[in-house]
C-alpha cells in the first residue's frame, strides 16, 4: 500500500518565493497549496488541513501571529519562515522556525519531517 501524499500549505506574500518552495516541495512528492495573504489561508484551511504550512510572519501588512494560533490551536503543524524575524521569539510556539534566505533543500526535509510527525 502506498503512503498518502503529504500535503503542504505555503503562506508568503512573495510570489515567487512561493512558487519556489511550491515547486521543490511538489518535486519531493507533496501536494501544494499556496496563499498569498492571510484570508486566502484560512480559506485554504476550511477545504481540509494540510500536514504542515509553512508560514512567514509578516504576510503582506499583517503578522501571521493570530493565525499561527489558530493552526496550533488545530493542532496543524507550523513551520515559520521568516528574514525579518527573531527565530528565538517563535521556536517555543512553533514547530519548526526556518531563516530566509534558506535552501530549497533544508525546507523540504523540514516540511517532509514535520510531514511524518502529522502523518
């Protein structure tokens, strides 16, 4: 029997440092959804809950803080991805924290590893 496919929601006001991650996640075998601002995330959320979202903190002019809450509230795990950020304010409310800029590489095992703590 094969494993289900991971799915991933990725919420960054950058297009295209959206499309990045869509795409190296999408190659590691998940299925991505992508949300450009918060409400846009929380619509995504009520058509089913992903395995992880990968989160940056400051989503065009809102900070993701209360929607961070909600998804852990949901028991949804959270990776934050944030350049303008103290990874130390999020690593204890968090289940993941990642730097940008960072590898295509170190996100997708992080995403598969919280994956597998879903799954």
């Amino acid at each position: 029997m094969q494993a289900p496919t991971p799915k991933a929601l990725v919420v960054d006001d950058d297009a295209a440092l959206r499309m990045l991650m869509r795409v190296n996640l999408e190659l590691d075998g998940f299925a991505v959804s992508e949300a450009e601002t918060l409400d846009e995330a929380r619509e995504s959320l009520d058509n089913g809950h992903p395995d992880v979202v990968l989160l940056d903190v400051h989503v065009g002019r809102e900070h993701s803080g209360a929607l961070l809450g909600e998804l852990r509230a949901q028991g949804v795990l959270v990776a934050i991805v944030t350049g303008s950020a103290d990874l130390a304010d999020y690593r204890d409310i968090a289940d993941a924290v990642i730097e940008k800029p960072f590898e295509p590489s170190a996100l997708v095992e992080l995403a598969r590893r919280l994956a597998r703590v879903a799954g």
